[in-house]
C-alpha cells in the first residue's frame, strides 16, 4: 500500500475491543432490562443516535432511560458505568502499531460514532503505553462534537476538509459495513476488519511497496 498516506479509524470493533453481553448485564444489574434490550452497536436506539449526534445531552439520554425502564433512583454515573462496559479495553499492540505508522511518516485519525460519556472510558484506554489518545492521532473527529453520524458524506466531508487528507491517498477501517460503503464512494481505499480480527499485517503494508 505504498501509496497510502492516511489512515483513519473507527473505534468500537476497530480499536476498541466490545462487549455487548457485558453491557446489557451492567443495565440488567441495575434494573434497566428494558434498555438492555435496546443496546445494538450496529442499530443504536433513538436516543443513542441522538446523544451520538450531539442534539441531546447525555443527562438527557439517561433521563430516557430511566423513563423507558421505570427506574427513576438511577443515576446518571450509574448509567455511565452500564454503558461503558460495552468497552473492554485496547490491546498494547494496537496502540504500538499506530506509533509504527506515525515513525514512518503516515498520519493517522479517528473518525467515530461517540459519545462524551463513553470518551471518558476510551481515552483511558489509550494511556496504557504511557499516552494519551492525541499522542496517537493527527485528528480525532467526534460525532457529537461534529453534529454528524457515519454513514453520511457530511461528517467524510467535514473531515476531508479539516484535515486536508487526499481520500485517495488515505485507507479507512471501519467495522460497519455502511461506513465503509459510504467511504468507498469518496475515494477512500476501505477495509473491514471482521470481529477481533488482527489487522496488524495490514497496518504494516502501509506505506511500502
């Protein structure tokens, strides 16, 4: 891939490992078996795709929560807590082959479907090499804080442009299968990992013959 300049990921299922049946179990545990059920990475919830979209705030989520589930003693760092064990953690590898990537001159971002509470957990994660997260990244582009959601062209757009990135020089990981359509349309070179899979062989073409 020696003509690969760029690469941008995806978090959840890219770089961060997931646990969904951990995630539902934290809800159930804390009597919220009505938003379990609506815990999907691939189909989020009406009000996770608007906490995700920046147009509630993550009080605001979890103020639906606890009226979809009827448990008003709940709180919001309880719900917090629940909703981050859909995040188990970031192999120490994978944050050393994005420094590989950096050494050899490739600049390297982020493009998620987030939220701030869930930012929280991830950017702890990223410390476990002694780092922080924008050690690691040229650009960290947030839905929320960009008001756009993948897979529209919006948030690509919005992201080219702030960057500077040439689509057709960049490579995009993104585990869900819209995204990467979506990037493929823009001239990105795409790959789709698929669940735990090691892509380190690919990290490792980047950038040479």
């Amino acid at each position: 891939m020696e003509s690969i300049e760029n690469v941008v990921f995806d978090l959840g299922g890219v770089l961060v490992d997931l646990d969904i049946e951990r995630c539902r179990d934290a809800f159930r545990h804390l009597g919220m078996d009505a938003v379990a059920e609506l815990i999907d990475p691939c189909y989020p919830a009406e009000m996770i795709g608007q906490l995700e979209h920046g147009l509630i705030t993550f009080h605001e989520a979890c103020d639906r929560m606890r009226a979809i589930a009827g448990t008003p003693a709940v709180s919001d760092d309880e719900i917090a807590g629940a909703y981050g064990a859909f995040l188990v953690g970031i192999p120490v590898e994978k944050l050393r082959q994005i420094d590989r990537l950096r050494e050899r001159g490739i600049r390297t971002y982020v493009l998620s479907n987030n939220n701030p509470s869930s930012m929280r957990f991830i950017r702890a994660m990223f410390t476990a090499d002694g780092k922080r997260m924008e050690d690691y990244f040229d650009g960290i582009y947030l839905s929320y804080e960009m008001r756009e959601l993948k897979p529209s062209e919006a948030i690509f757009r919005k992201m080219i442009a702030d960057s500077g990135m040439d689509p057709e020089r960049t490579l995009y990981i993104d585990d869900g299968q819209k995204n990467v359509d979506a990037a493929q349309a823009l001239g990105f070179a795409v790959y789709k990992p698929a669940p735990g899979e090691d892509f380190g062989h690919l990290l490792d073409s980047v950038g040479r013959p």
